[in-house]
C-alpha cells in the first residue's frame, strides 16, 4: 500500500474547537446559558408565526367587514354574516349591547358619550390581545446579547486561569476559552437580532390594525347614533360590462 492511500485512509482528527467541544470545556455555566438563548430563540420564532397568523385573520375580516357588513339593513343583520370570535364581531357585538343597555340607564347619559366608551373599551380590549407576547419579543431582543455576554465573560476568565496556570499564553492553552467566549457573543446576537426585527415587524402591523379598528368603530358609532342614515359609502361590485349595440347603418334603397 503506497503512503498517499495510507494518508487517504486515515481517519481525519477531531476539531477540538467546535460547539459542542466549547460547551463540554465551559461545563454547566456554558451549557446553562446555551439552553437560554436556544429557549428565547425557540420562543420568538413560535410568537412570530402565531402571531402572523392571528394579524392575518383579523386582516382579513376588515376586508370582509369593508365588502359585506355595511350592506345589511340592520347591525343585527350584519353581526350575524361576521364570523364568530372574531374581532369585528366583537366590536358590534358589544355596540349592540351598550346600545340596549343605554334605554336603561336611570341617571341620564349622552348616547354617543355612552356608545363612544363602550366601543373604546372593545377596541382596546382587542388591541391588548393582539399586543400578548410582544413584551418577550421585546424583553429576548434586548437581554439576550448580555445573557450571551456573560458567556463571554466566563470564558475569559477561564482563559486567563489557564494562562496563569500554565505560566505562558499559548494558543493550545487559551484557543478553548476564547474560543468559547466568541461562540456565546455570537449566540448571543443570533438570539437578539431575530427578536428585535420581529418585534418591529409585528408592532407596526398591530398598529395598522388598530387604525382599521379605530375607522370601523367611529363607522359603527356614527351608524348608530343617527339610527342607521349615516353610514360609509361600499362600491358597487364591478359587473362585466354589457356590449352595446351597434347603431345599424341606413343602406341606400334604389329609386
């Protein structure tokens, strides 16, 4: 056997400066602030799906609302073409029952006083929903960079130990450490951007949320205060326009 096919047959050497090899060198501290930053990381990725998949529903319901609601004859009419546990037909749903329930106030209220908070409660009621996990996208973005950090710290320490120890800096003494104090940096700003980005993206769909709420509600108050004659204007669905006829063309008759 010639030595190149021996040297090809050799198993290559471990790399002793790997993930796994800088978290079993750190022990339980670096393993310890691993499993945090993989949980925060793990949570803001499960926030930003769910969360996108709720913004969309509601999202979608405005369009519904926009095309359809404001053609019935009445709001009881339109609650009922809404989708259940939505947050449109909540908001009806609870303009409806401060409706009712105004008859029957014994100290004299103004409607549209009585109607404007109801409806204001409803809306914030919805928007705190909407805002839920927000604040661990927000807390992830902004402690995970220091959780990694103290990674970083406890790895410097060791290195410099190891150096004291062994009484010169070798690379063979400190690659492990430092080694391991980059890799919980890096961690670190792997946990944090993803979190601040998502936070960001999802805040600024919230809001546009909140104005499309915000236009219905100041809809629905209007509507109801004037007992159903002021109400936005909802295109006309477009229809296939109808070919006119040609107009026929006088043929000359022979005298």
């Amino acid at each position: 056997m010639s030595i190149a096919a021996a040297a090809a047959a050799a198993p290559k050497p471990a790399n002793p400066y790997g993930l796994m090899e800088a978290l079993e060198q750190g022990g339980v501290i670096a393993w310890s602030v691993f499993i945090i930053l993989v949980g925060m990381s793990i949570g803001t990725f499960f926030i930003l799906f769910t969360k996108l998949i709720e913004q969309q529903k509601v999202i979608n319901q405005y369009k519904k609302v926009r095309t359809t609601f404001w053609r019935s004859n009445s709001l009881k009419e339109g609650a009922a073409k809404l989708e259940k546990n939505t947050a449109y037909k909540q908001l009806v749903d609870d303009g409806i029952a401060a409706q009712e329930q105004h008859s029957k106030l014994t100290d004299p209220v103004e409607a549209h006083d009585w109607l404007h908070g109801s409806l204001a409660r409803s809306e914030n009621a919805i928007n705190w929903k909407l805002g839920g996990g927000l604040a661990f996208l927000a807390t992830v973005g902004s402690t995970s960079p220091f959780v990694g950090l103290f990674g970083t710290v406890i790895g410097i320490y060791r290195a410099l130990i190891k150096i004291g120890a062994s009484g010169q800096a070798s690379i063979d003494a400190v690659a492990g450490p430092v080694g391991e104090a980059l890799i919980m940096t890096a961690l670190g700003l792997v946990v944090a951007v993803p979190a601040v980005l998502a936070y960001n993206f999802l805040q600024r769909r919230n809001k546009q949320i909140a104005e499309d709420l915000s236009s219905f509600s100041t809809d629905l108050l209007g509507y109801m205060v004037s007992n159903g004659a002021v109400k936005p204007v909802v295109s006309a669905t477009p229809t296939a326009a109808t070919p006119t006829a040609k107009p026929a063309v006088a043929t000359p008759t022979k005298a």
